[in-house]
C-alpha cells in the first residue's frame, strides 16, 4: 500500500488555487476530468467536487514522470504534488470561467490511487445519455457538477431549517418509522414482524399522530426532517420514500403557523440561494384560486385568469347556442373562458387551436374545446358559436372576459371538476409555449402564496360519500362545528396549504384538540366506533388528559429542493431515487427472498414463478 496519503497529505481543493500562491507547493486529489497535448506537454484537467484545476506535464520537469502521464485515462483517481505557475507566463490562455483560471500546476510527483474502465458515458454537465442508464450508473452520475451542486443544495436548505428551527425555539425529536397500520389514506408498505406471527407494522408515510402527541405531551414546538414512505403509482414528483419537515405548536392560530412558515421560507431562501423573498405572502381562499386559475395550487406569476361565465349563459338562456343551452339544463354544470392575448394569438393558427383540443384538451379528459378569434367590433370570427350566439350575450361575454380585437377566446363547460382541470391545464400548457416564465424578470421568479378556506370534506360521487380532504384530525372553521352532520359540503376547515410557482409545497392546519368535536367530524366521515378505536383508539385516549390547542405543517422537502434547484424531477435532488416502477437500477432492488426467510417472517408469496425469478424490469421508463 503506498505511503502518498501519509507523507502528502491534500493542501487545497480544486477549486481554491488563485494567482496569491504562484510558487507554491501544493499537493491536489482527485478525478481525471480530461486530458489533451499541447507543444510537448501533456495537460490534465483535474477535477474534484469543488471545481476543476489544471494540472501539466513537463518533459523538463521529469521525462519519466511526463511519459507517465501518457498513461492517464478518464475517471483514473489520482494524486499529485507540484508547484503553482502562471498560464500565460508558460505561453498558456487564462479560463475566465474558472476560479482557478490563472494558474496551472507543475507536477512533480504522482500517484494513481485507482484505474479506471471507460466509463459508461462521459461525466459531463451536460449529457444526453439515457436517464435508465444514468440510474444504471447512478454512483458515477453523481460525479457529475450539476447533481453534485443539487444535492449540495439540499444540505444547504437542511441546515438553514435546523438553525432557524433551533432560534426559534423548536425541538427536533424523532418519530418512529415502524408504526401500527391503519387502514385508509396512502396505502402503506407493510413490515411481517418475525416475533409477532401473523402482525406487520406499516412504514410511516407521516409523523402526523407522534407529533400531535408531542403537543399532547407538552413539548410546545416540534420539528423534524423525516423520511416517510407510501406505497402510491409513481411519476415524476412522486417517490416511495420522500422527505418532509415536520412542524407542529402548541396553542397556536393558522396565522402563528403562518408566520413561522414564512420566516423559514425566507431564511432558506436567504441562505441557500442569496435571495430576498419578500414578505408577506399573500393570501388566497380556496374558492378564489379555483374561480380564477382552477386549481388549489395556482401559479399567479402570469396572468390568462379564467372568467366564469355561468351566470351570464343561464341569464340569456344559451344566447341561441343549443350545446351552451344544453349544458345549461344541469344546475350544477359550468361554462368557463380564458383570453389569450393578441400578442400571443397571432402565433396561433387554426390549426393549432385544432391540435390543442385534440391533444392537451383531450388528455385532460375534455371532450372539446369552444373558441372564438376576436375580431373588429367585438365579432366572434373562426367559431362554431358566430352564428349563433345572440349580440347580447356576445358582448356581455366580451365585457366580462375584457378581451380586445385579436384576442382569442377559449371556451369549456360542464361538471366544474373537468372544467377547472381542463382550464387550468391549458393555462399552463399555453404560458409554456409562449415562453412567459421564461420571460419573467427577476424578481418576478418566485411567487410564494398561502390557499386558505379549504372544504373539509370531499364528496366521492362513485360511493356517495364524504372523505376528509386532508386528515380527520383538521379542525372545523369556527361556528362550522354543525355542519359536521348537516351540511358537510359547505363544511370549511381551518387548512391552508404553502404554494410556491404553482406547486404545493407545504400544508397544514389547526388539529381538533376538543373530543366532542372529533367525535362529530367521524361521525361525518360514517367512521363507526369499532373502526374509531381499532385505527385511533391511542390517540382518542390522550385527548382525555388535556390536550392543548395546536397546529401545524409539513413540507414536502424533496419538492422545495427541485424548484430552488430548477429541476424538473424529484430525482433530479436525490441521491439514489426510484424509477416509476419502483426500482432501485443500481442495486437492483427489490428482489425475492428465499422461501426459508419467508417462513421465518411467516409469510408465503403468492407471486407466479416466472415473477420471482427477478425483480420487475424497467422498460427504460424512469419518469
């Protein structure tokens, strides 16, 4: 074993060299980046997680240490002594875009700490190797700069949340990963347990109940950067194993919550992208964010707002549109209409709105899509409705919409569920074709919101009953404690929900500290009292002992990582993700068991045995 490490322990990084140590003798580690000749001399770009340093062999030097060199390759790992000279003394170009530009290192010693195959593609910022291949290799994907400054993103938002939780004073105690299984929600991933035949424990998919008993407990203020896990169909912002930060306070309003939230937003901002997030944010209710954008999460750095023309329709009677009159005969349908600017009309030609109803219309569920080009006076022009729309409603609906001559007018109706998801979906398919976030200046890059008066109840239409929109443990709006039974529809809970560039990144709510009321909202959920103790009964029992009033957050910390990092893929800031069915392509996970160890967990698979053979295969999807 070579005594390099020992005799020359590292003096710098690869990125710390600068002009002030001309004449130094420095000692840098490393990867082999790249390699080139250049008037004799062989030239190495060194590289390290912190940048890039030059490195040249001389023949003047050392002939035998330069004719070495020859033998370098890419990803070799190395070591080297030498001295700091100026490039362009030697004849050489500065890099501008390097700290360590200036110089270049004299090697005077080497050592090759380890060899290394040619690598299954170039460890390069920029790449256009397979994603399936990339998790393939994952470890040496991770060689590459913009992962490595994503997951050093990452460490950084960490700290910024400990510290601020720490002055703030938060304690950080940590909840169990193996907990009781309660049937609903998230489907869980289950654990046999070896000492108790027959029973499992459930992987947490949150620390929910542990912290709720931690106020319970009287620990006034909580936080925790947990991993959770739930066993849902995959996409690109979705994994199986995810990280949240975990809030709870006791005697706590949604404005103190609120307030703490955003005092942390702004300190990770602050810390880990040198950036002032203004503050206050701003406040929209449920109903609003619906009514204008058609979704809870809306992304209000732009504007193509949607109108409801509902109202308008049902006063005219359709206008003389047999399909507006026909949608109307439904009172609980709606018609909708978003305006796309001139500007952005012109580039938009019939067959383009064609291929937009076919296409995004027809992927988010809508059946059509009813359109008109705005053209002088107000006249409806490329529209299946400009014969027979009335004058009157024409111009109501050009008034309320406030669309002007070249404007184009897009129409959908029926069940406002599909109306909103269509509506909102095209708003942002539209403001990415146009290029309008990319346009934004910058302080117009980040638009942080709170959504607030969420329903606390969802009704499921397929088994005409009520669920609980977040947890049953959200607290009623007060003076809606009789509406729990009675009108579960128009029911608000004290919700609210962090919202950041149009992705939901936090929510929370005030928690139920009264036993009455909890009763009633599981009364309201049809939750019978066998079940309420069988999935709660612990909880339930800790309510009796004086339970404080408290509320809370969590944050998805995965999700806030990808927009600070701009990615597009939550595994564009883990280390080791998931593919979309689920697996792990550089260790292969997961995988069969032995039929031994199954006994022992007293369990039996009843997979096929051309599906145990191996773990399921990804076809080279990994979104």
């Amino acid at each position: 074993m070579s005594s390099f490490l020992k005799e020359n322990p590292r003096t710098h990084t690869c990125n710390d060299l600068t002009m002030s140590q001309l004449g130094d003798r420095v000692v840098l580690m490393g990867w082999v980046n790249s390699l080139r000749d250049h008037g004799g001399r062989r030239f190495v770009d060194l590289r390290d997680r912190y940048g890039l340093t030059q490195i040249v062999f001389k023949p003047e030097t050392d002939e035998k240490l330069h004719s070495r060199a020859h033998e370098l390759r890419s990803e070799w790992c190395i070591g080297i002594v030498g001295t700091v000279e100026d490039r362009t003394k030697n004849g050489g170009s500065p890099n501008d875009k390097l700290k360590t530009g200036a110089i270049e290192v004299d090697v005077e010693q080497l050592e090759v700490f380890n060899s290394s195959e040619v690598p299954p593609f170039l460890i390069e910022d920029e790449i256009d190797t397979a994603e399936e291949k990339r998790l393939r290799y994952r470890v040496l994907d991770l060689r590459r700069r913009p992962l490595q400054q994503n997951l050093i993103m990452r460490h950084k938002v960490a700290q910024a949340t400990r510290r601020y939780f720490d002055e703030n004073g938060f304690l950080e105690i940590e909840t169990p990963m193996m907990v009781k299984y309660t049937p609903g929600g998230a489907r869980n991933f289950l654990v046999p347990s070896r000492l108790n035949p027959g029973s499992f424990y459930a992987l947490a998919e949150s620390p929910q109940l542990f912290k709720q008993m931690f106020m319970m407990a009287g620990f006034d203020r909580y936080f925790q950067i947990v991993k959770c896990f739930r066993d849902e169909d995959l996409r690109g912002d979705r994994q199986p194993e995810f990280t949240q930060i975990d809030v709870e306070m006791s005697f706590a309003t949604e404005e103190t919550v609120q307030a703490i939230t955003e005092g942390l937003m702004v300190r990770i901002f602050q810390d880990a992208k040198g950036i002032a997030l203004p503050s206050p944010f701003p406040k929209m209710t449920y109903d609003e964010a619906m009514a204008r954008f058609g979704s809870d999460k809306p992304d209000v750095r732009f504007g193509m707002e949607h109108t409801d023309l509902t109202a308008l329709g049902r006063k005219e009677n359709g206008g003389g549109v047999p399909l507006f009159e026909k949608i109307l005969e439904d009172e609980g349908a709606m018609i909708k209409a978003m305006v796309i600017e001139k500007k952005h009309a012109e580039t938009l030609s019939r067959k383009d709105l064609e291929s937009l109803e076919s296409g995004i219309v027809k992927q988010l569920g809508g059946r059509g899509l009813g359109r008109a080009r705005i053209g002088d006076d107000g006249a409806w022009t490329q529209s299946p409705f400009a014969k027979q729309i009335s004058d009157t409603l024409r111009t109501a609906i050009n008034e309320a919409c406030k669309v002007e001559t070249g404007d184009i007018l897009l129409l959908q109706f029926g069940k406002p569920k599909l109306v909103h998801t269509v509506m909102n979906g095209l708003r942002l398919h539209l403001a990415e074709r146009f290029g309008i976030i990319d346009a934004l200046p910058a302080d117009k890059k980040w638009a942080p919101l709170w959504i607030t008066d969420f329903p606390l109840f969802e009704y499921d239409e397929d088994e005409d009953v009520y669920h609980a929109a977040h947890h049953p443990f959200t607290s009623p709006q007060m003076g809606h404690e009789d509406k729990l039974t009675s009108d579960q529809g128009n029911c608000r809970a004290r919700a609210y929900d962090f919202v950041l560039n149009g992705v939901e990144v936090g929510g929370g709510s005030v928690r139920i500290h009264d036993q009455a009321v909890q009763a009633k909202v599981f009364d309201g959920l049809g939750i019978s009292e066998t079940e309420k103790q069988a999935k709660f009964g612990f909880l339930l029992e800790v309510l009796k002992y004086g339970c404080p009033p408290h509320a809370g957050i969590a944050f998805g910390f995965d999700r806030l990582n990808m927009l600070l990092c701009g990615g597009t893929s939550l595994r564009d800031v883990l280390a080791f993700p998931k593919t979309q069915n689920g697996t792990d392509l550089l260790t292969g996970c997961p995988t069969p068991v032995a039929p031994d160890q199954l006994k022992e967990l007293h369990v039996m698979s009843t997979a096929k045995e051309d599906t145990k053979k191996a773990a399921p295969k990804d076809k080279g999807e990994a979104a």
